[in-house]
C-alpha cells in the first residue's frame, strides 16, 4: 500500500510540473514524462488494474499507430520509422497517463497554476531577449528577420516559441473570462496580457493567429460582445498599425495574404509534398521519413516560387503526416480528432463544477489553437512542443470522471 501511495504521489506531481518544465529544457520535461509513464505502469501492475481511458478514442489512437506501422512498405530507413513509432507511444503515456491520474479540480487548479508559470516564465524572458539581446535562461540570441527583430526565449526559434505559448495562452484567457471576477479577474487578466507580449514579439503570423481564433472561439461561446467587438477592431486596425519592416515586406510581395501568411519557401514545400502524396497516396513514404524522403519529390514548378532544401520539413502537420502514412493515416489521425472534440464538448455540458466547465471549454481552445498553428508549422513533429499537445488532450480527457464533482 505505501508503495502505491509514494507511485500516486511522483505521478501526481511530475503532471503538475510537466507544463513549466517545457518551458526550462526538453531535456526536463523528457524526464519527468518518463518517470510518470514508468511510475504508471508500476502502479497498474502492482493493482493488477488495466487502462481505464475511453475504448474508442484509445482504438482510433491505436488504429493511428498501425497505419503508421504500414507505412513501413514504403520507409527508406527503418531505424528512423522505428524511432517514429516510439515517438506515438510516448505520446499515447502522455495523454493516458494524465487521462487516468488527474484526481480532482483541485489537481486541475495546481496544473493550471504550472501552466501560469510556465506561460509567464518565458513572456518575461521574451522581453528581456528583446531589450538585452539574449534570454536569461539559456543566454539565446535574439533573432532577426527581414530586418526584424524577435523573440524566441528560452527556445531555439521564435516559432517554437509561438507554439508553446499558443497552446497555453487559450486557458489562461479562458479563465479570465469567463470565470474570474474581481482581484483575480485582474490578476489572471494581466497574466494573459503579459503572455500575448511575449507571443507579439516572436512575430510568428501561425501563432498570432491561432491565439486570436481561440480567444474569439471563448469570447463566442461565453457570448462576451464587447470582447468580440474588440477582436473585429483589431484585426481590421492591424494592417495599419504593423511594424514599419513587415508593411515594407508585404508591399515587396504585393499585398498577396497567401505569401504573406506563408512565405514563397513554404508554398514551395506544399507542392513538393503535395507531389510526395500523389506517388504514395494510401500509407505514405514510412513514418518519420519525410525529410529523408522530400528532395526526390520536389518539382520544377514547385521550385519556381523558392528554392528548398533537400531534407525539410514541411511546415504543415497535416501535410507531412499525409506525406509519411498516407491519406489513410491522416484520415485516422481526424478521427482521433473529432473524437477528442466531441468528448470536450460533453464534458462542457455534463460538468456541474463551473472551474471544471470553463477549464473543459478553454483546453478545447488550447488544442484549436495548437491544430491552427499546425497549418503553417510542423509543430507534432518537434518532440519539444510536440508533447504539449498530447499533455492538453490528456487533461481533456481526464475530465470525464470529474464530471460529478459539485
């Protein structure tokens, strides 16, 4: 019995710490996955207990990971489809794990207190990048493109950056909204603005525009009006008021809002791995190939827009899954997807804790966002924040036994 309370306890509090681990080092986070994925299943076979997460979202999982084991057929490098298989289990003990352990709002309240620090951890060393010219965890240089200068933290770009922050920033104004009042109100209000600085100042156009969805997506469903009418004025002010380097950009590509959304480079990837799916269109090239894969599949009109690189990534989720398992992977991976969706929803409306509602509807948000962001980064497939979007659906589903909690 102790054994199994000291295994509760080091699962319970590696959940909390996992989200402000990220935003330290990989190389922590990593850690405290591994320690509770092995504490898990200790603890299940000690109780000689089996998993207990929804059947059918598991198997739509699984199915996810048996197409991927097709793509095998196909895959230039075994070794390097192997490691991508061990990447899906690690992320099925993601969100099984934190699915089953999380044991009450108040764990959930800890997680979001992680989540805060985490958040607002890295927005001030976003800042202090900008002002000093390094982050103050690791000491990176700030980057600059097209003249312009952004913020990356404690990451290594400022797009992986933009992801994390992204992810998180929809449950920290989720909660300001729509459940906080007074002192706290302001207080969780502030957080969240320190947090969009810290998004502004990557400059990543993939995350500015998935933290604005989110944020319009809960303004919506709390029926907020003047939040929405906020959000309207800024998306028609803002081509007025963008710093002078991007205004100079977009007239340089004539105001086209494709390019300017996505680069010439990145529509040159799209049609490249567009080509990639068309030679294998049902189970792909091998899973965790693409890059291996990708300069046999570039074309010459492909190329006309920007030159790319041989090995690449393709800058779009759904892109380069389709390009590694095929068609029939994505296909399972949307599944999986409407699946997790349509579990948020019910927890929303069967919840008869408020906190649990509005955390339930603001992680809806959080993975939105992360899928948004997906269309212009190849952000599952970055282990870093990668493991974010497993942890978030995790937290999702861990909801549904809470559902009777007053």
């Amino acid at each position: 019995m102790r054994i199994s309370q000291v295994l509760d306890f080091i699962i319970y509090w590696s959940i909390v710490i996992t989200p402000f681990s990220v935003a330290i080092a990989p190389a922590i986070a990593n850690t405290f996955i591994g320690i509770f994925s092995g504490a898990f299943l200790i603890s299940k076979l000690l109780r000689k207990e089996g998993i207990r997460i929804n059947k059918t979202i598991l198997s739509s999982f699984i199915c996810l990971i048996l197409i991927s084991l097709l793509s095998f057929i196909n895959s230039v490098s075994y070794s390097s489809s192997i490691h991508g298989i061990v990447k899906l289990l690690k992320y099925l003990f993601i969100f099984v794990v934190c699915s089953e352990a999380v044991k009450d709002r108040k764990h959930v309240e800890r997680i979001v207190f992680s989540v805060c620090c985490g958040v607002s951890l890295l927005a001030v060393d976003a800042l202090w990048q900008f002002f000093f010219g390094h982050d103050f965890i690791h000491r990176v240089a700030l980057h600059y493109n097209i003249g312009l200068p952004r913020a990356s933290a404690a990451f290594p770009n400022p797009n992986l950056l933009g992801i994390y922050m992204s992810a998180f920033i929809p449950l920290m104004a989720g909660l300001s909204i729509l459940y906080f009042k007074g002192r706290n109100k302001v207080f969780m209000s502030f957080l969240s603005s320190l947090a969009l600085i810290g998004i502004f100042l990557t400059f990543s156009r993939g995350a500015g525009l998935a933290v604005y969805l989110a944020i319009l997506f809960l303004s919506i469903a709390g029926k907020k009006k003047l939040l929405i009418t906020a959000l309207v004025a800024i998306l028609l002010i803002f081509p007025f008021v963008m710093p002078k380097d991007i205004k100079k950009w977009a007239k340089e590509v004539n105001y086209n809002p494709i390019v300017f959304m996505l680069n010439q480079d990145r529509i040159s990837i799209y049609n490249n791995t567009i080509n990639m799916i068309r030679h294998h269109p049902f189970v792909g090239v091998g899973v965790n190939t693409f890059s291996r894969n990708y300069g046999k599949y570039k074309t010459e009109s492909a190329e006309k827009y920007a030159h790319t690189p041989d090995t690449i990534y393709s800058h779009n989720i759904y892109l380069q899954m389709a390009g590694e398992i095929g068609l029939l992977g994505l296909a399972a991976f949307i599944w999986f997807l409407f699946l997790i969706f349509k579990n948020a929803v019910n927890n929303y409306s069967m919840l008869k804790n408020e906190y649990l509602k509005v955390v339930s509807l603001s992680l809806l948000a959080c993975i939105l966002a992360f899928l948004v962001n997906g269309l212009t980064e190849t952000s599952l497939y970055n282990s870093r924040v990668a493991m974010v979007f497993w942890y978030l659906i995790g937290i999702s589903l861990s909801l549904n036994k809470l559902r009777a909690e007053p």
